[in-house]
C-alpha cells in the first residue's frame, strides 16, 4: 500500500474510453459542493502540456527550463520536466500534494498499482473485468449488468451521486472517522 499519503485515497481504474475523468468531474463537483476538499491525481499515458504554445511559460519549458512554476492570485502550477526512462508511481505523486489542505484524494489510473480502487465498466465496449486479477478494488460501477458473479459493492455508472456516497461511506470506514472538512475548522471552503 502506499506510504506517501496522509490522508485518504481512493482510486478509479479501467481501460481506455470509459469515461474516468467524465466521472470523475461529476463526482469532484459534487463533493465539492458537499463541503469536501479533494484532491485528484490522474495518470497520462502520453506527453501532455497544460499551457498553449505561444503562452510564457510554455516557451520557457520549451526552451530547456527543468521546472516552471506559474503563478497568479488564483492559482498557481509547476511543471516538471523528467526523463524518458519510466512512468512514475503513484507513490511519488503523492509526495508533491499539499495534503493537509485536502480531506481525501481521488485518483484516476495507476490501475496495476495497489491501492483502493473502483473499477469502472461498460460492458458493451468489451474489455474484460480488472476485478478478478486484482485484489484492491472495492467496488465495481458498470452501465449494465456484469457477465461474472461478485460480491463486490455493484455501483451504478451513470449515477454518480451513489457513487459519491460509496465513496464517502468507504472512506469513513477506513479511517474510523468521519472524514469531512468540517473535522478541520482551520480549513476554509
């Protein structure tokens, strides 16, 4: 399990197309307006910019900068440059979050790793289950019935309010606690 994080953390697994970050801006925005601070990691399987050519600090990492950080009154981010050699862990990730400012941590990808996990499922596109090979999943949304038998929780796909709830519900469990913004009145919403 992982060791980096400080709070808790619960991820969404599945193959390609069906429709992880879709979810996952549904559930963050209901979280959110239920009085949650989440934090998300997500995994790229590419290169990927999250500035336009064109825009400063897209030029200056171009141009060779190992790291560039872009600040304003509303936000701020740092991009990191790494080497080719290897997809980072999770793990790693991790360590870069400011999690004391955060109640929980939602992550998408980072499917072989272990860690709590609800696979997502469309049967139709015809990719096989994750769940049977991988002990870490929890729980187990689809849009149509599954073809094997489990004793997972089944989740409803296209209802991502129950699975807002499964997720709260989960993670209240595993830490013995109520896990809410509230437990921390210094935290601003």
């Amino acid at each position: 399990m992982l060791k980096n994080t400080a709070i808790p953390i619960v991820g969404f697994a599945a193959f390609s197309g069906v429709g992880k970050t879709t979810l996952l801006v549904k559930l963050v925005t209901a979280l959110r307006r239920s009085g949650y601070r989440v934090g998300v990691v997500k995994h790229a399987h590419h290169s990927f910019d999250i500035d336009v050519p064109g825009k400063d600090s897209y030029e200056l990492r171009k141009a060779g900068a190992i790291q560039t950080l872009v600040g304003s009154r509303h936000r701020w981010a740092l991009v990191v440059e790494t080497e080719p050699a290897q997809e980072p862990c999770l793990e790693e990730l991790l360590h870069h979050l400011d999690q004391s400012s955060l109640d929980f941590i939602l992550v998408e990808g980072f499917k072989a790793e272990q860690f709590p996990k609800i696979e997502l499922h469309r049967p139709s596109l015809g990719h096989p289950l994750l769940y049977p090979d991988d002990s870490s999943i929890i729980a187990i949304a689809s849009d149509a019935p599954l073809a094997v038998k489990t004793s997972l929780p089944r989740l409803d796909l296209n209802r991502p309010e129950e699975i807002s709830e499964f997720i709260v519900g989960f993670l209240d469990k595993s830490a013995g606690k109520p896990v809410h913004a509230s437990n921390n009145p210094k935290r601003n919403l």
